[in-house]
C-alpha cells in the first residue's frame, strides 16, 4: 500500500516542485535592479547638500557713554548730609540702570528730574517720595528712580525733608567692530614698503665747489697709483743694484 502512495504523490509533487522553481526564476528575471548612478541620484534627492553658511559681515556698534549727576538738598546738619550722600552712592548702579534700560528703547533720552521726599524720624526710612519737576518727560523712567528712592534707607533720625537733581545724558563715541567679524588682513612681516626717492631728473645739478671737490679727490688718487709704481721701481733697482755688488 505505502509502495503504491509513493508511486502515485511522488510524481506529483516533483512536478510542483519543478514548476515553483520556474515561476520563482521567471518572477526574478523580471526585477529590474538599480544602476549605481540610479542609487547615487537617489541619495542625492533624499539628503540634499547642506547649503555653505555666508560670509560674516563686520558689523559696528558704538560705545555709549552714560552720564548722570545729582545735587541733594536736606535740612540736616553737615555730617548728616555727608551720610546720605554715601547712601545714594552707593546706589548709584540702580539709578543709571533705570535710565541705560530705558536708553536702548528710546534713542536720545536726555533731562533732568527732581524728586522731594522726607525721612522718617524713627527709622530713617524715605517717605512722601514725589516728583516736583524736571525736563524729563519719560514715565517708565520716572517711576523707576522714584521707587529706588523710596527703597533707600539712611541713618539720619529725624523728620527732615530733602530734595535731590538727577541729570541723565548720554553721548555716542567712536565705532567699535563687533566680536563676531572677519578677522583683518594683515600684511607680511617681510612686506615692507620701500622709500622711493625724487627721480633722478629732478635732482639738483652739482655745484662748482662740489665738482672741484671731486676732481681733487681723483687726482690724489691718480697720484697716490703714481707714487706706489715709483716706490715699486726704486726698489726693483735696489735689489738689483745689490746682486751686482755681491757678483
């Protein structure tokens, strides 16, 4: 029985076999595989070349210099107005940086600003801070100084009343290059310019003492080969003169 299977499927499932391989070898053929250019184009569409970044630009910027003044008016004895005028040095950083800030929005911010207040007996705290004029017109400047004023505490004890003159100015200087620039060419050290003198054109004739001068200097010369070729033949006939002698 299994002899009789095996002479029935075995021919059948060669021919499956047979006709898989076939379809898998024609299903190959017809695979169109990519040239390396292809792959290479492909590529290239897909990662683009990064773009080269631009040149820097040298830029500038002025220097601004800053300029503020206050005068301190107060009912207080001399050593107690020397103490309060330490007390707003040393906050002087907070009432420039009102001003500096409010500089880089509004382009020529200038003027004056007067301020009256009062300290308090017991604390020496500032109170009734307000404006009393002044040419400065910039209100976020305004309240900025104005609460810096009224955050300071000074050592005098008693109810006396000030007043205080800031003076804001500030002035553009020279350019300055930005950080960020192209660095400078710089010439080689060996690179160095040459003096160039008048063309000789232009140059002044020679006077008569200078030619003079020059024609005494070659006629010493002319003498001086002179004198060498006299001494050389006197001294040839000596020692000629002496080899006779000994003869």
């Amino acid at each position: 029985m299994r002899e009789n299977l095996n002479t029935v499927f075995m021919p059948i499932l060669v021919g499956f076999l047979v006709c898989g391989c076939k379809t898998f070898k024609e299903g190959n053929d017809d695979v169109d595989v990519p040239s390396a250019r292809q792959v290479a184009a492909k590529v290239a569409e897909l990662h683009p070349p990064l773009e080269e970044p631009l040149p820097q630009v040298a830029t500038y910027r002025y220097r601004r210099e800053i300029s503020m003044y206050y005068k301190l008016e107060l009912n207080a004895s001399k050593a107690q107005i020397t103490n309060a005028l330490g007390v707003m040095r040393s906050h002087d950083h907070e009432i420039r940086a009102c001003y500096a800030d409010r500089l880089e929005e509004v382009s020529g911010l200038s003027g004056d600003l007067q301020i009256s207040f009062t300290l308090l007996k017991s604390t020496g705290l500032v109170g009734n801070v307000a404006r009393t004029g002044g040419s400065l017109s910039d209100l976020a400047t305004i309240n900025c100084v104005t609460k810096k004023l009224a955050h300071m505490r000074f050592n005098a004890r008693g109810d006396y009343r000030g007043r205080v003159r800031y003076s804001f100015a500030s002035s553009d200087r020279s350019p300055e290059r930005a950080p960020s620039v192209l660095p400078q060419m710089q010439m080689p050290a060996k690179a160095k310019p040459a003096l160039v003198g008048p063309p000789s054109s232009l140059a002044r004739p020679p006077t008569q003492q200078q030619q003079k001068s020059e024609q005494k200097e070659a006629a010493n010369q002319k003498c001086s080969g002179c004198k060498g070729q006299d001494g050389g033949k006197q001294q040839a006939q000596a020692v000629g003169q002496k080899s006779k002698n000994a003869d």
